[in-house]
C-alpha cells in the first residue's frame, strides 16, 4: 500500500488518486474538499489557515466508506471552504458551522444534518420539491418563449407606429416636421427600453430554467444521499421563491408600441409641445387563454350547487377556490382536476388569497368584520381569527401588508396581526377614489 513517500499510483490504488495530483495515491480524505488528498496536499493543508479546519479522515475508515450517505456535499455559498451541515428550522435555511454561529445565535432550533437526518428528512417533501421544481422549469420555459414571441409583436408594432405617424404628418402645416421628428425618437426610445427589458427577462428566464436543471439533476444524482438531497431541497424552495420574486412573472404578455394622434393638433398647432402620444404598455395586454377545462368541484356531501367567488394559485401548482353556497374552502389538484382537500365554515366565504405556502387568509360575505387564516398542509385547517373595525370583502397580500377593500368606499392597509396602517379613500382633492370596491389585486 502506498503510503508517506511512496506516492506513485498502482492501478490497485486507482480509486484513492489524489484530487489534485496527477499519478498520485491519496492517503487521506478531505470532507470539504470531496477527495482524497495525497501526502504532499495534506501537508498543503496543515499550512494554510483557511485548509485547517477541513475534516481529513483515513481513507480506508468506516467514516469514509459510509460518507456519501451519511453527510452532505454541499459548499456553503458564503463560506466557500465550509459544507453546508446545519439546519435552521426558525428560519428554515440550512448553512455551515460558521453560518449557524453568525446568523443563528439566538435561534432555539438549529440541528446538525448529519446527526438528526432521520428526523428532519421527509419523503413527501422531497417528492414535493421535484414537482415544483419541474412545474417552475416549465414555467419559466413558458415565460422564456412568451418573451421571445413579444419581442417579434414589438419589431412589428414599431412599424405600425412609425406608419401612424407618417400619415398624421401629412395633415398638417410645416411646422409639425419638428415635433413628428421628435416624436419618432420616443418611439425609439421606448421601443428600445421595452427591447432591454424584455431580453433581460428573457435572460433571467433561462438563468432560472438552468438553476432549476442544476438542482433536479443534483436531485436525481444525489439519489441515497438524504442529507444533500435535504440541502438541495432547502436550496431549491430559496431558488424557487428567489424566481417568483423577479418582476419578470409579472409582464408575460405581449408588448406594442402605438401611436395615438393629438385630436386638437389642426387647432392647436403653434401650442402644441409633442406630435403625439407614443405609448409602450409593457405587460397591461390582456392574458389569453392556453387551455380551457370543466371541472366540477361539487363534494359529495355538499348540499347545494357551488358557487365559487375567489379563488388563488398555491406555490405548489394547487388552486384554492371559496364556495359560498356549501361554505367551503376547497383545494384543487389542476393536474388529475380533483378537489383533494377542504375546510368548512360557518359564514359564506368570498375571497381568498396565499400569504405564504403553508397559508392562506379568507373573508365572508353579509357584513363580516374578520379574516380567518387556514394553514394549507395535507388538510386545509382554519386557524386564527382577526377582527377588524370596518367590513372585509376584497383581500389581497404583498411584502407582509394585507390589502383589504370593505365593500364601500375605502381600502384598508393591515399588517399580519391585523394592526390598521393606512386608510384610502379619497384623492388629494378630497374626491372618492373608489365606489362599491369589492375585489382587490395587488401587484
């Protein structure tokens, strides 16, 4: 066996070559490096500080042999020369040792992946993340063809454009050559900034796409190997929650350049500052409709005919739909278009929309003056309960704010515990803004 000085590789010892050596017999084995390290780079090792504290085992020891299945092969993204080994269940973010020290002082449930994987490992939640990674991929390819499809519509519209000004131009005195000149440069102008956008989505699109092929492939390849299959899963809810953060999901539809001819340009032609008004309004078309289907989400005890007045997407692909004549929160598998869970209320409920994946918060018709959260796991289950001091009927989340309309006049502003933080009414000449509001989205 080679040992120390003797570190020309035999082909017995082909499995222990040196990470980095050439023709070279590792004699130990690196856990940060995933290796085995020859004598001359363990020595490497011992003499720089950021190599000291890496594990190096003896290469023929149980602990080696039993390592791809027992302690996780991702690097921490911060701290470069550490794996990720410890699991925050407070934040729900696995990192590194140094991590846990920096971040994670003051948390009271923070565990070693190693020593408690079969604890904190789940089955179901590993098959959950490859269903929503393979939904996002989808989704984003999705997204990525949209894009592309909306960069043709918007060549073709500066044409339509360009046209629409050139016949205005044809009507009016000399002094419109100006102000036509300058109009077509905001064409330009515009069609160019909706031209950078949207091959920036486009890019961040495929960037996403690539993220989540890396982590599904680590996924498959880590197959066994529960503790990186948990940091894969964790890394990929941050990948997934990073992507739907982008304003990219927000502008999906395609993008026109118009032309609109000032109406009172003839009368008003020494007056006026612009030939007219160049408009580019990137993601405000209309969605179309990919696919139709009927489903029917009637219960088997449900004791009238549904009818559904809000509904929301889950992260999960899953739809939650109120049915305010069986007062009923329903979940809906849209894959086998199946209701797979449900909860029951006294009131007729009318809205409903997600604050997190695991919640979602409903407000009932005829007057009511609450909100009821549900917490959104194997079973849809009502959980607290806040009273407010005005109606709620339109609701909507963003950034930690509940967005709350009363059926009247006004849109309240709440934070998660219910706390009132702004009421809007009027504008600021004191006229209403809204009337008989009742649905509410928020972007």
């Amino acid at each position: 066996m080679a040992t120390g000085g003797c570190e020309v590789a035999l082909d017995a010892f082909l499995d222990f070559q040196c990470l980095t050596c050439t023709n070279k017999v590792g004699v130990k084995y690196c856990v940060e490096c995933q290796g085995y390290c020859c004598q001359s780079c363990v020595d490497t090792h011992s003499r720089f500080p950021t190599l000291k504290s890496h594990t190096l085992l003896d290469r023929l020891t149980d602990a080696v042999q039993g390592l791809s299945v027992t302690l996780p092969t991702e690097i921490c993204a911060i701290h470069t020369t550490m794996l990720v080994n410890m699991y925050c269940k407070d934040h729900d973010e696995v990192g590194c040792s140094t991590c846990k020290t920096m971040n994670h002082r003051a948390c009271s449930n923070v565990h070693s992946i190693p020593d408690e994987i079969g604890v904190l490992f789940d089955a179901n939640e590993l098959e959950d993340t490859k269903r929503c990674l393979d939904n996002n991929e989808k989704r984003f390819k999705s997204i990525e063809q949209k894009k592309e499809d909306a960069l043709i519509w918007l060549k073709m519209s500066i044409k339509e454009a360009d046209t629409a000004i050139d016949n205005a131009k044809q009507e009016v005195i000399d002094h419109v050559e100006k102000v036509a000149s300058q109009s077509k440069e905001e064409v330009v102008r515009k069609y160019q900034a909706a031209k950078d956008q949207i091959e920036k989505d486009t890019r961040e699109a495929n960037e996403t796409i690539n993220d989540l092929m890396m982590i599904s492939k680590g996924l498959r390849k880590s197959e066994g190997n529960k503790s990186q299959q948990f940091v894969l899963m964790k890394i990929a809810n941050r990948k997934m929650k990073e992507a739907n953060e982008k304003g990219i999901l927000k502008h999906n539809g395609q993008v026109n350049i118009s032309f609109d001819v000032n109406s009172v340009i003839q009368d008003f032609i020494s007056d006026i500052k612009n030939f007219g008004r160049v408009s580019c309004p990137l993601g405000i078309r209309p969605y179309s409709a990919e696919t139709i289907k009927d489903m029917n989400v009637k219960l088997q005890d449900d004791k009238s005919t549904c009818n559904i007045f809000g509904s929301c997407l889950l992260e999960d692909g899953t739809l939650l739909l109120t049915d305010y004549n069986n007062k009923r929160l329903k979940r809906v598998n849209i894959e086998n278009m199946t209701v797979d869970g449900f909860c029951s209320f006294d009131k007729n409920p009318y809205c409903v929309c997600c604050t997190s994946k695991v919640e979602a918060v409903v407000t009932f018709y005829s007057s009511s003056t609450f909100i009821q959260f549900v917490t959104v796991g194997a079973q849809l289950t009502p959980s607290r309960k806040i009273n407010m001091n005005h109606k709620c009927l339109g609701i909507s989340y963003k950034d930690d704010k509940l967005y709350i309309a009363n059926n009247a006049q006004s849109l309240y502003i709440h934070d998660m515990s219910g706390n009132e933080l702004q009421k809007i009414s009027t504008d600021s000449t004191g006229s209403s803004l809204f009337n008989d509001v009742r649905e509410i989205c928020i972007q």
